[in-house]
C-alpha cells in the first residue's frame, strides 16, 4: 500500500470497505476512495495481485491509510470482538496470553463525553474505547486525552501498512494479534493513575477487582463505602455454610423451599462453574437478592453489572475456568432475565428490575397496528426469550399475524398462548414485545 495511486482497500457503492485482492475479476463496479470520495478502479495484474486506482489523477496522498483505518473499524463492528493482551503491571501484556472482549452495538469514529475516539463499545466488562494506530494519520498525543476519559482503552497498530493486502491479513493483526496492541487505561490495573472518572465507578471497581478470590477477611479494606460491616460478617458466615446451609439460607431468603423456585433460576450460561457451587445457588441469590425483592415493592429497583459481581464475590469463591470468566455467566443471566421479563437493560451495564405482572398491566397492552412476524423473526425472538415452540404451533403463531393481528385482545391472545405452549403469562409478554407485535 505505498501509495494513494495503489490501494488495497476503497469504499464499494454501499459505502463498505472491500479488500481489491478479495474481489473477483468479473463485472463493472463502483469505488470510491475512502480519502478524497473520488472514483477508483480496480485494477489486477495476476490471480494474486491487485489494487485500486484513482480514474483521475488526484493529489490523495493519504486514501490509502484511511481505508485501511476504515477497514479495520468496520472489522471490529463485524466481528464484534477483539484479542487483547493481558493485563499486568505496566498495562501492557506480555504477548502470550489474552483477553477476549465481545460487545454487541458499537459506535465508529464518534465522541465520548466530548472526546473524538475510533471505537465505543459496551462490553461484557463496561465500556471499551478502541484506537487504531497508523502512522501518518494517528496523533499519539491524544493518548492522554483517551486515558482521561477512564474507561478501558485499547490502542491497535497497524505498523506495516504496506504488508496489509487483503481482510485475511487485516483481521490477524486488529482481532487476533496481541503483540501489536497496548492498553491505554484499564479500570483493572490498580495502581496506575487514575484520571477523571466518573463518579459511580471507583466503588463499583473496587467491588469487581479486588481481591474477590481470597478469604473475605481481608475485604476489611474500604471496598465500597456503602457495605456495612455487618453485611460483611454476615457474607463470610454465608460463604462457609455447607451446601445444606446455603440452600435454606437462599430459600429463607427466597420466602420459598428450592423445589419451587421459578425456572429463571437455573439457566444455562458460559462459565456457570466460576463460582465453585451448583450454578442454581449463585442465580438463586442474584434472583433472590436484587430481583424477587424489588418486583414485590421494595424501593431498590435499579442495579449494575458490577455490583452484582460485587456481592457475589464476598459470598463464593470464585475460580474462573478462562478469563473473564464469571463476568460472562452473571451477563448472561442478568440478559437472560432481561428476555425472560424480570428486568430490563439500561446504560452503563445498567438493569431495572420490572414489577410482577398484573391483569391491569396485561390489559393496557394494545396489538401493533403494523405488526408482521415471519419465521427467522419467530425463531429469533423465541430464542431471546427462551421459549421452546412446537413445531405444531410455529405455523398457527405465523398465522396469526399474516395480514395482521388476532381479532381478539391481547389480553385473550395471552391466556390462550400460556395455555397451548404451557408457559407462564411473564415469558408470553416478553415474546410479544422481542418481536415489536404490542404496544403499551
């Protein structure tokens, strides 16, 4: 990629970047450089070799870098995760093992809290900002300005421009390398400066990354300022119960016997055994802690990610199978709560815990005048919710809303449901709402 008159990457007619060496050598087509927005060409020489070229001479000395630097963004929105070195001491890992963050949205070349950043994304862990490192387009003094905004940031490089050809090369130095990635800031490494933060975090990551896995005597640190040192001695009495002991404890605290709790309390989620007890125990507290009470009434309605870490670290052991580990099992199942309706996301790894639901509630709720379901939609929306469909009623459902919606209320549509697929009112809502058909 040596210069704008040779480029190996442009924008196509849809406005996404394609590699020249990736595309067959059949048919007219459209492309635009992704420095200047003039029309490029594609040109070959062999199977192997090929490149885009200005139609008409332009002075774009940099398109080249920028489709590059696009390119590699639009490989991360894609993809939706990235390979990140460990995290040590000096914030840089050694090149051998790795992170793995994921995130679901993104949002490339945007401002955070006023700051241009490359990449934004809501990971499992909190927000990610990622910055693609080229040079001749990358000003390194920002860097500061990125680890000032006190979220976990990763800087990618990209030192050999000119060796990157096609998205194969692209995707093993921005997704799998580890060598050519540092972290800028990272909420985890406790002793670097921390710079303006926003207020709610240093508790909560104090919560998440201290030392979770050692005897909760040695938590008599400040861990957060709002855990009381009765709540303290009441978690390690908790954590050293035999199983017997922490069943009725969780079944007291529940107001039921163990038989009986809902089925949200045994979901299946990545990295379930993190917490070294049957996964129904760490679920049972979570449903029984931050979910049963607030439904009922109770004024705590609202929770984080990172303070529901937070209590179960004081109360288990926690010894991860891989990295991250019991951050992706408590994600899971708060998401799992969220399709099920127990809760609903908010921002900032935020939920809302929703109240039981009621016939007046069930009432209010009107049919989508513009409501359509089609059977990818169907399997999609029943898959979000956990909702087993048989393969009886998938086509009676699609039928239903064909040309429309039922004749009948909402209301009547939901009891029949509950009644054909055996499943409670709760995750009937919840399956008309993933697929936009109510309103209300």
């Amino acid at each position: 990629m040596a210069s704008g008159s040779h480029m190996a990457f442009a924008r196509n007619r849809l406005g996404q970047v394609v590699a020249a060496s990736d595309l067959p050598s059949v048919g007219p087509a459209i492309f635009h450089c992704a420095g200047c927005g003039g029309e490029v060409t594609l040109c070959r020489e062999n199977a192997s070799q090929a490149w885009f070229r200005h139609v008409r001479p332009a002075s774009c000395e940099l398109g080249a870098l920028r489709a590059l630097h696009a390119a590699a963004l639009q490989l991360l929105a894609e993809s939706r995760f990235v390979a990140a070195p460990e995290l040590t001491q000096n914030g840089k890992g050694h090149g051998r093992r790795r992170m793995i963050e994921q995130w679901c949205e993104a949002s490339l070349c945007t401002q955070v809290d006023g700051i241009p950043v490359d990449f934004f994304a809501e990971t499992l862990a909190g927000p990610l900002v990622i910055q693609i490192a080229i040079k001749s387009l990358y000003n390194a003094t920002t860097r500061s300005t990125i680890r000032a905004l006190g979220y976990a940031a990763l800087e990618i490089s990209i030192p050999n421009p000119g060796e990157v050809l096609g998205m194969g090369d692209l995707r093993e130095i921005v997704l799998h390398g580890l060598t050519n990635k540092v972290w800028l800031w990272h909420p985890a490494i406790s002793h670097r400066e921390r710079h303006a933060q926003p207020q709610r975090r240093p508790a909560e990551v104090a919560l998440l990354f201290g030392e979770v896995a050692k005897p909760v005597s040695k938590l008599s640190v400040p861990v957060a300022t709002w855990v009381q040192a009765g709540a303290l001695a009441a978690d390690a009495a908790y954590r050293h119960l035999p199983v017997a002991e922490k069943i009725r404890a969780l079944e007291q605290q529940l107001g039921e016997p163990c038989e009986r709790w809902p089925d949200a309390i045994d979901v299946d989620v990545t990295g379930k055994g993190s917490f070294c007890v049957d996964p129904r125990f760490w679920q049972a507290d979570i449903f029984g802690k931050f979910v049963r009470p607030a439904a009922e009434g109770a004024n705590a309605r609202d929770f984080t990610l990172l303070t529901v870490l937070g209590w179960l670290s004081m109360r288990y052991r926690i010894v991860p199978p891989f990295e991250d580990a019991e951050k992706v099992a408590v994600h899971q199942y708060l998401r799992a709560l969220t399709a099920q309706g127990y809760l609903t996301a908010l921002p900032d790894q935020q939920f809302r815990v929703l109240p039981e639901p009621r016939p007046t509630m069930l009432s209010t709720l009107r049919w989508n005048p513009d409501a359509r379901l089609s059977v990818s939609g169907l399997r999609v929306c029943s898959a979000r919710v956990r909702l087993e469909i048989p393969a009886n009623q998938v086509q009676r459902l699609l039928d239903y809303f064909k040309d429309g919606h039922p004749a009948v209320s909402v209301e009547t549509f939901v009891q029949d449901l509950m009644l054909r697929l055996h499943t409670p009112e709760r995750t009937i809502v919840a399956l008309l709402r993933e697929a936009d058909l109510v309103v209300g």
